[in-house]
C-alpha cells in the first residue's frame, strides 16, 4: 500500500447565504468531537471529491447547495494517518436543518464570529479564502 492510498480522503464546504447585513456562514457541532466545524466527510468508494462535498453538506446540514471555487486543501493526521480535505465554497439555497446522531446543531455566523468560533485553527483560513473568492 502506497502513502496516497492510506490516506483519508474527505471534501467539504464553506457554506455561505446572503443575510442583511452581508455573508453568513453555516458552522456545524458535532457531539462525537465536541466541536464546531466545516462540513466535510469521507468519500466513498467511486466517488469524487466535489460529489462528496455536496453529499456531505446534505447529510449535514439538511441544506442543496451550488459549489463555487475550489478553496484551499487541509492537511493533517488522524490517528497517525494523513487527511486530506479539499473544500469548495458552496452557496446554500434548498432544504433545512434537522438534527441527527452525527450533528446536533448549526449555526449561521458572520464570517469574524465564524471564525473565532471554529474549534480547529486549520478551519480558520478557510473562511478568509472564501471572503476571496466571493470579492
């Protein structure tokens, strides 16, 4: 097994909607980790990682979304394993949420109090990255 096929593949979003007062971006707690975050999730077999990302936002979110710019990747390790995490900024326009085992609430933030409330610093630059791509 080469180092490519051991690492763990997963594509995620910068959810945004347009509010009132400018961009709002959906942010995600997980009761399994505790944390706020993207949403994001492992692609399976046969899938592609922009595929996997509107998959993820659905399950997620309860939310169709239309993906727009690839965002940067992050990188980090699991449990000794790499991730890679490939993101998009993706515009919300369907659905709604609905709490699940996997997510037991969301939020719609401004992109300075998204920021400070991600959990994980590798999250940050991401909403930075979409403030870019939507100027």
């Amino acid at each position: 097994m080469n180092a490519d096929s051991a690492a763990v593949r997963a594509a995620g979003v910068v959810l945004w909607r347009t509010a009132p007062a400018g961009v709002e971006i959906a942010l995600i707690h997980r009761p399994r980790y505790d944390d706020w975050s993207l949403p994001k999730g492992k692609l399976k077999r046969g899938e592609d990682f922009s595929a996997a990302a509107v998959r993820e936002t659905r399950e997620e979110t309860g939310l169709a979304c239309d993906l727009g710019p690839a965002l940067p990747a992050t990188h980090y390790l699991v449990d000794g394993r790499p991730k890679e995490v490939r993101y998009w900024a993706a515009r919300a326009h369907a659905g709604d949420f609905v709490a699940n085992t996997e997510v037991d609430a969301m939020v719609w933030l401004p992109p300075a109090a998204a920021r400070h409330r991600l959990t994980h610093d590798r999250d940050r630059p991401l909403v930075d990255a979409l403030l870019l791509a939507l100027a």
